[in-house]
C-alpha cells in the first residue's frame, strides 16, 4: 500500500509531480492558452465582481491561503483577507454579501473551518471549496469549488495536498485575472506555459532528496530552527517550519526575513540553523543581506536557491537547488525540499513520521 516507500509520507511527497499533474489535467491546455474549471466558469461573473476575497482555513491549508492573498492581489487586483478558521469563527468578523469565502481544506472536515464557513454562508457570503476528499461535509456545503484531485493522503503532515491546493489557487488566480484585465495576455500565456512545466521541475527537485537526508543528519540534534522567506517564498518558509516541529519535534519558526530585526535574531547564535527559501525574485539581494546578517551572528545558513545562484552559494553554508521558474510559481518547488528535510529529521531521530505524536489526521472537534 505504501508502493514500495517506507512511509505514507515518503510516498506522499514523492506523488507530487502526479497530483500536481492531475490537478491540472483536463483543466490546463498550454497548447490552448486555456484553463478551464467548470466551478469557476460557471461562477466567473460573481468572482469578477467580488469585493473582496477571504481565504479561510488551518494549518497547511492556511499556509496555502497565505500564499494565495499575494497571488490574487497580484493577478487580479482584488483585496484579500486570510483568516485562521478558528478566529474567524469566534471573532464576528465583518461580511457583506458579495464576499467570496475560499475555504481550503484537504479532509473537508476540519471542525472550525466548517463551522466559519456556516456562520459566513449565513450572513450572506459565497462559499467556495478547495476541497481534496470529494463528497466531505464543507465541499458539500459549499456553493461552487474546485477539487484538488491529490488523491488519498494518509501521512498526517499534509504534503501533496498543499501543492495541489496551490495548483488550484493558481489556476484560479491566473484565469480570473485574465478574465478581469488585471493580467495581460502575454503574462497570462507565460503563467500558463510556465504552470505546465511545474510537474517535471519538481521530479527535479526530488533528485534532491539524497542531499537533503544529509543535511538532515547533519542538523537532528539542532534545539532550535529558523525559516525565513519574503514575498511569495514567506508562506513557505511557514510551511517549512510547521513540517519540521509536526514530524521531528524540533523548535522551528518561520518568519519573513525582514521581521529578524525586530525580535527574532536574538536568538540567533553559533551554529543555529537557519533555513533561508531563497529562490530567486524581486527581494533576491534583500533576502541576501538578510542571510549575512545570519552569518556575522555565526548561524548557520541552509538556503533554498535556483540553480547557479551563485549569491547564495557563497553565503551559504549548505544550499539545495532547484530549477528556475517564474517567481510566483516558485514555492510549488521551494516547498518540497523542506518536506524532505521534515522526513529525514524525523527518519534520523527514529521517529513515527506517519502518525506523529499528539497530532490527528483531521482535527475533527475544536
Ligand atoms: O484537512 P485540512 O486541510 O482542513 O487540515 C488542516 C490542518 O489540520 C492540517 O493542514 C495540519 O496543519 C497538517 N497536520 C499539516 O501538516
């Protein structure tokens, strides 16, 4: 059942290139210039008109919808907001018919995300499921959605389901701008092209995994981690950190780079390892900085590059490399050596990967 891996979560990773494919089969035609997406064609109107967007999730999927605010502003002008299901839930938030709620879940039944979603619906707000188990209790309360079609996910670090979840808020981000003007046709062609190629850049990426389980041995018994991003690569390093404290039960915090000099870099000591997703973009020589700053305080800095980024090669003390992609669609790459990275610690402290301690598949009461 676990196809010759070890683990679920192995597996798991490992199937990305397929679920991501299968994400966009049938819905992406480069060849085209395409994407179709019943959910949302039937649905383009009412998105075009949205005042304003509300991500609603937990955990990964919020990461996912962390992601999504900076590509849905960017692609379709349109203000998002992105909400942990559990405050959103309790806080008496703000809604005015009109709003489109994204609610993202794998399970579909996460209890908060549920209920935020049923008290929105009742004020007025559009729901809108990005869903991975089909026929679940918030893809059949919401209105419209599209599925994530990353199959079964059994490890409870959610892995292929939140690149697919990204798969899907891509598309959706690329076609509405696109649809809104917001995207010109040149950029929306080379989004699309550049979205097709993603399966294959990430079977890339797991070429990877050797050097990452050295990497893991190297830093197991580190107390303490950090993970710092900016821009489209800040959500990731999110991730990133969440990954390493579920499956190795080290301390990890994810920041955006910049936030270090307010608070966090006074922990920053010899030898801490801190992990910079570094791929390249606008903020690539910031980010840089940033990571000198590690140095000259005696971290240690792994970093997250593209290829040939020779910037960081010699910052860095151990880089992992990734092929180029455009900027916005570089944490679907980014992301998967730090679920690598969560597998090994794991795997090199002897521990239960699959099933790690305290924590449920689905989080089924609050
Ligand atoms: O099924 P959901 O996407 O609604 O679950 C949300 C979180 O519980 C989930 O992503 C959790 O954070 C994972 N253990 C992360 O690996």
């Amino acid at each position: 059942e676990k196809g010759g891996y070890k683990h679920f979560m192995l597996k798991e990773i490992f199937e990305q290139p397929t679920a991501v494919f299968d994400c966009l089969r049938g819905r992406l035609d480069a060849k085209a210039g395409t994407i179709r997406m019943g959910g949302i064609d039937r649905q383009l109107d009412l998105l075009k008109e949205a005042k304003r967007i509300i991500l609603v999730g937990c955990g990964t999927s919020w990461h996912a919808g962390l992601l999504a605010e900076y590509v849905f502003e960017e692609l379709c002008r349109v203000p998002v907001e992105v909400e942990y299901a559990s405050e959103f839930r309790y806080r008496n938030p703000v809604i005015h018919p009109g709003d489109v709620i994204i609610a993202i879940s794998q399970s579909g039944e996460t209890a908060d995300t549920l209920v935020a979603l049923e008290n929105a619906k009742n004020q007025g707000a559009f729901i809108f499921g990005v869903v991975n188990v089909v026929g679940s209790s918030i893809a059949r309360l919401s209105q419209a959605g599209a599925y994530t079609h990353a199959g079964p996910e059994i490890g409870v670090a959610s892995t292929k389901a939140f690149t697919a979840q990204l798969t899907v808020l891509y598309l959706i981000a690329i076609k509405l701008g696109y649809a809104k003007g917001t995207l010109s046709r040149d950029r929306y062609l080379h989004l699309i092209n550049e979205l097709a190629l993603i399966p294959d850049k990430i079977t890339e990426v797991l070429k990877t995994a050797p050097e990452v389980a050295c990497l893991a041995g190297k830093y197991k018994n580190a107390r303490d981690f950090l993970f710092l991003g900016r821009g489209y690569n800040f959500p990731i390093a999110l991730e990133g950190a969440l990954k390493l404290k579920e499956i190795s039960y080290i301390h990890a915090e994810g920041y955006p780079a910049a936030e270090m000099k307010h608070g966090p870099i006074a922990l920053v000591e010899e030898s801490l390892p801190v992990v910079f997703v570094a791929t390249k973009d606008a903020y690539h020589e910031k980010l840089a900085s940033n990571a000198q700053e590690i140095k000259a305080r005696k971290g240690n800095v792994l970093a997250i590059i593209t290829e040939r980024d020779t910037l960081f090669e010699e910052i860095a003390d151990d880089t992992i490399a990734v092929p180029a992609s455009d900027e916005i669609l570089a944490p679907l790459l980014s992301v998967v050596p730090l679920q690598l990275l969560a597998y090994y610690t794991g795997l090199a402290k002897g521990l239960d990967v699959d099933k790690p301690r305290n924590l449920a598949k689905s989080v089924t009461v609050e």
